[in-house]
C-alpha cells in the first residue's frame, strides 16, 4: 500500500489512487440524490453533476496539478467554510463569492464533511430552481425516469 510521501516543495503528498477514490466517492454521493445527474460536459471537457438547469458539483484540475472539486454554497457558508478546514479554498474558475473549491490532493481532506458539502450545495442548488423545474426533474426521478444533463436545454 502506498502511504502519504513528503514533496519538499508542496509538502505531504497524497497518492494517486486515495484522489481517484476521494472524487469517485464524491460523485457517487452526487449521483445518488434525488434527480441528480452526473457526466461529462463535453464543452469544458470536465465531469460535473447537475440537478435540473444547474450545476452543484464540478471537477476540476488546478493549474498547479491538485484535483479540486467545487460546490456552490450560500456566501455567508462559504466564508465559514473556507476559514474552518484547511482543505477547502475559494472557487477555482468559479464565482468566489459562492463557490468553494474541496481540494482532493490535501492530506486534511475530511471524507464525511467533503460528502456533506456536495449534499449542501445540491439542495442550495435545487432550491434555486424554478418550481416547474424543481417539480419536473423530481417527478421525473420519482417515476424512474433516470436523471439527464438538463443543462443542455438550454438554447446555445
């Protein structure tokens, strides 16, 4: 098994294999909530998950090579958040007022709160819906339908 090395530059460094699992984890709790979908957005070439016409969750690779994955929380949350864990910065690519990017590469990285993060920023999300579309897409889960990238109805 491989442990956590030192990289003199950036200091602890977490294997390659404990990100993959930290972000499938992460996508596998977004996938599982009500009327999520989550895939590829062909556009920007990254996996995100949605509900309804709104994104709740993307990953993404920093610049500098650390796996992020941003939520969307309220601003006031967003503040706490970042000033409370180490491990959680403002939104990388993303709007820094109500965006928090979890960084998957830090050896602080908590999988419980990681996980509750994504579930905040999907109900913050779909509460930001518009009553149709909130009661489409949870309709449509609650029949069976499976979950789509509503995003793309949008007209380009």
């Amino acid at each position: 098994m491989t442990t956590i090395g030192e990289d003199r530059h950036q200091g602890p460094v977490v294997p390659e294999e404990i990100i993959e699992a930290r972000r499938d984890d992460l996508l596998a709790r977004a996938a599982g909530l009500p009327a999520a979908w989550v895939g590829l957005k062909p556009e920007w070439d990254t996996t995100v998950a949605s509900v309804g016409t709104r994104l709740f969750l993307l990953m993404l690779t920093h610049p500098d090579g650390r796996a992020l994955a941003n939520v969307k929380l309220e601003p006031e949350d967003g503040v706490a958040v970042r000033a409370s864990m180490s491990w959680v910065g403002p939104g990388y690519h993303q709007s820094k007022r109500h965006w928090v990017s979890i960084d998957l590469t830090s050896p602080d990285y908590e999988a419980t709160t990681a996980g509750e993060l994504v579930e905040d920023s999907y109900r913050l999300v779909l509460s930001l819906l518009t009553r149709r579309v909130r009661e489409a897409v949870l309709l449509a889960d609650s029949a069976g339908r499976p979950a789509r990238p509503t995003w793309q109805w949008r007209t380009q």
